[in-house]
C-alpha cells in the first residue's frame, strides 16, 4: 500500500529533491554525521535558508509568511528532508510552527495571525508549551496557574513543569484558569505570554541523561495584554485540544523514516560484533524491523486519510503508542549488544535528546545509551500510554466512557492545593 500522491505534490517533491541537491554538500550522509559543534551551526544556517526559501510552514498562508502550499505539500517536504536527514527547523519550530503557529491559524485572531505567524517564520520569536504543571499532568484540566484580567492585560500567577526547550524561547502559550467557579474544563483560557519580563522566572531541570532539555517556569504577576487570548476567554480547553491534534499526529508520516535508519544501524553493529548468530538477537531485530513496517503503513493510511482532505483525529494516539513503545523496547535491546561497555560508555554524544539519534550519526556507545534513557518519556510526554490508549477506547473505538466524579465547579472539586 503506497499513497497516490497528485501530479502538483509529485512535481513539488521534485523541487525539494533539486533544493536538497543543490544546498546540500555532496558527500552529506545527514545531521548525525556532523561533530557537535558543526551540527548547531549547521541547523541555524539551514534554517534561515528554509526562512529565505519559504520552505518553514508552508502550508500557511502566503500574507503570515508561509508558501500557501496545501498539507499534501507539507507532508511531501516533510518525507523528503526525514529522507536526506536534514531538520525541518530548529528546537522550538515543534512548538512554533507545529503547534501554537497552527493553532492560531485555526482560532486565532487575524490580528494575532499578523502579529505572530510572520515572527515565527523569520526566527524572532521561539515559543515552548506550557500546559503541565505539578499537580496536573494527564488530567490537564485540573491545572491551577491563575489569569485575572487587570485593565487591559493578564495578570498570571503559577507554575509550569517539564517545559521543553523554555530556555531556548522567548514566548510560552500558557494554559490558565480564568474562572475558577465554572467545571473545570469550561474556565481555562489559552494566553500567549511574553517570557523576557520580570515576572517570568524558566529554571532549568537536568534530566536522566545529564541535559538540561526541559525547566520549570514561574509566574509572579507577569503581564500580557488583553488581546492575547487565543479563542474566547473560557474557551481555552477547545484550543488546547486543537494543538494537541497537531502535537500527536505531526511525526506519522515521517518516524518511520528515522525509526528504519535507526534499525539498520543498529543491525550492522550487531553484525559486526557477532551478536547477530544469537538467535534471540536475530528474533528482536526481524520482531523491530515488522514494527517499523506497521509504523510506515500507518503513517501512510494518514497520508491517505490527508489526501481525502480529513484533518489528524484521535487515530494519532495509535501512531504516538506504536512508536513510544517500540522505542523503549528496541532501545533496551540495544544495550544487550553494548554489553558491558553500556555501563562505561563513551564517543560522541546523541544529536537529539529524545527519540531517535540524527540520521547519518557513527556508532558510539555513549549515544546509544542517550538514546535508550531519552526513550523512557517516550510513552509520558505528549500523553502518556493510558491516556492514548483512553483516547482509542473512547474516540476510535467508541467504547463507553470511564465513569467521572469531576464535573462539578474545579474551585470545590479538582483544585488541589
Ligand atoms: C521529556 C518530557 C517533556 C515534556 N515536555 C512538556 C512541555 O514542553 N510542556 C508541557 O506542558 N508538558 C511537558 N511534559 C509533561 C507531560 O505532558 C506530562 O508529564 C504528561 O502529560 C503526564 O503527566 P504527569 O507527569 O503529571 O503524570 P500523571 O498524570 O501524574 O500520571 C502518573 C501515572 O498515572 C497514569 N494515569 C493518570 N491518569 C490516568 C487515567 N485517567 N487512566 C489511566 N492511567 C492514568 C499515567 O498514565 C501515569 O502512568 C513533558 C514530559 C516529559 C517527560
């Protein structure tokens, strides 16, 4: 089963491939490749050459900045550059582009889409996502950080956790409660907030692998203006939703490119190293290579889905749940190759933090281990397992719904402290 694509996102795939060709040096074998210092430079470089080229969002109208491209596009550009192992942006482009740049452009303001959508484009602006906080991570709902209209701006006070890449933005699209005697999911608002102002505070949090990828952030009156509401004031739960539509499906189409390069650098290590005459061995990797099929076939049914003009459903939670768990699995059995050298492991670092090491990166152990420990919040962040596989029972498989004792005013019943 092979998508058809039309004849104008073919011929566009041929303009990317003559793009790749011509920017590309000729021996480049994909970001892994590069050493660590030449891999942040090059990411800046390729991105403001994506910016110049209108190659960053380019399904986005062409008057916010984008190339007014259809989502067919998007996918075409998206599968060749997994392909060549080039990035499609910078760190925060997940949240700017991704996630708050499409969620304004589906219910936002035309003034905020003038306002914002152009900044992201051209670099000025990096956003981070701030829905977790500590006591509300699955059950978002419930979370306690407070907006109170003063004048003509937000006043916000609370805390964020688990913010990834806030150290690298200067804006956060923050999740607050705005009326705290509504049902808990009726009285939040999306608010986008300035984070370089007195009342912001982003401290980092050095995780498992010893990087600081994530912080926790507070709010001690920071200020936004009032017309920096995404949505209507109390609406903020809807949108929140949308941008999550956009979070989990994002990657279906092109994981199983990165998760395919991932396989068969691990299979010819482990050829190399003998592992492969253990007949356990030989089973994992023939068990990882019918995995990262089922993966390619399901990214292609949303392509397929794409093209019928649909947008990503609750269908996501699957690909989010194949991939998540796969990784941490696939990622474990890596170790039983390393051996013992997993416990003292050494060579360069993993160009990602998360999922899987950049296509064209040589063996080391050390970022081997990176990755199998950046595996382990595979199946937390974006939702964890038991939240994806609620989203399947409910939305996908039209199950009844688990019983709910919340639906009453948050301020008597989920706030917590
Ligand atoms: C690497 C990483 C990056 C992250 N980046 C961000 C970010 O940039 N911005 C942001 O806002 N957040 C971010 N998060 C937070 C992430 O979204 C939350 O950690 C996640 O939603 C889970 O919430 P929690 O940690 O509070 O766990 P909890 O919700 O407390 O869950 C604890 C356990 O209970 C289970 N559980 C909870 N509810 C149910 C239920 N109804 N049914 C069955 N089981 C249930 C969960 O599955 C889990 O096993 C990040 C997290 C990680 C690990």
């Amino acid at each position: 089963m092979r998508p058809s694509y039309n004849e104008e996102a073919e011929s566009y795939r041929q303009k990317i491939q003559a793009f790749l060709g011509e920017h590309l040096p000729p021996n480049w074998s994909g970001l892994g490749a590069l050493d660590e210092d030449s891999r942040e430079t090059f990411v800046n470089e390729w991105r403001s050459l994506l910016a110049e080229n209108k190659l960053l969002a380019v399904s986005w109208p062409e008057e916010y900045g984008g190339a007014g491209l259809s989502e067919v596009e998007r996918i075409v550009l998206a599968e060749e550059f997994a392909k060549a192992g080039v990035p499609e942006g910078n760190e925060n482009d997940g949240f700017s582009i991704t996630m708050v740049g499409n969620a304004i452009i589906q219910c936002g303001t035309e003034e905020q889409k003038r306002q914002f959508l152009p900044r992201i484009i051209s670099g000025e602006d990096r956003w981070c996502q701030g829905y977790s906080e500590p006591d509300s991570g699955s059950d978002l709902a419930n979370l306690g950080t407070r907006a109170v209209l003063d004048g003509d701006e937000w006043v916000v006070n609370g805390q964020k956790v688990w913010t990834s890449s806030g150290h690298t933005a200067n804006w956060i699209f923050v999740l607050c409660r705005t009326a705290p005697e509504a049902p808990k999911h009726k009285g939040i608002s999306f608010l986008l907030v300035p984070m370089n102002q007195d009342g912001v505070d982003c401290r980092p949090i050095i995780n498992i692998s010893n990087r600081h990828d994530f912080n926790e952030v507070f709010f001690s009156d920071a200020k936004t203006p009032k017309d920096h509401v995404v949505g209507d004031v109390n609406d903020g739960w809807r949108v929140a939703n949308v941008l999550l539509g956009f979070e989990r499906g994002h990657g279906a189409t092109t994981d199983a490119v990165r998760f395919r390069d991932e396989l068969e650098r691990v299979r010819s290590v482990a050829q190399d190293r003998g592992a492969t005459t253990d007949p356990l061995m030989r089973q994992d990797l023939a068990r990882a290579h019918s995995k990262v099929e089922i993966m390619k076939w399901m990214g292609q049914r949303q392509v397929t889905s794409v093209l019928a003009g649909n947008p990503p459903g609750p269908e996501s939670s699957l690909h989010k749940l194949l991939w998540s768990e796969y990784h941490q699995w696939f990622t474990e059995k890596t170790m039983h190759i390393l051996g013992a050298e997993a416990m003292t492991p050494s060579g360069a670092q993993a160009a990602h933090g998360i999922q899987t090491d950049a296509i064209g990166a040589e063996f080391s152990a050390l970022a081997w281990v990176q990755t199998m420990l950046g595996a382990r919040p595979g199946t937390i962040y974006a939702g964890t397992s038991e939240v994806q596989r609620n989203i399947v029972g409910d939305r996908v498989l039209g199950l009844p719904r688990e019983p709910r004792a919340d639906s009453g005013p948050w301020n008597e019943i989920g706030k917590t402290n």
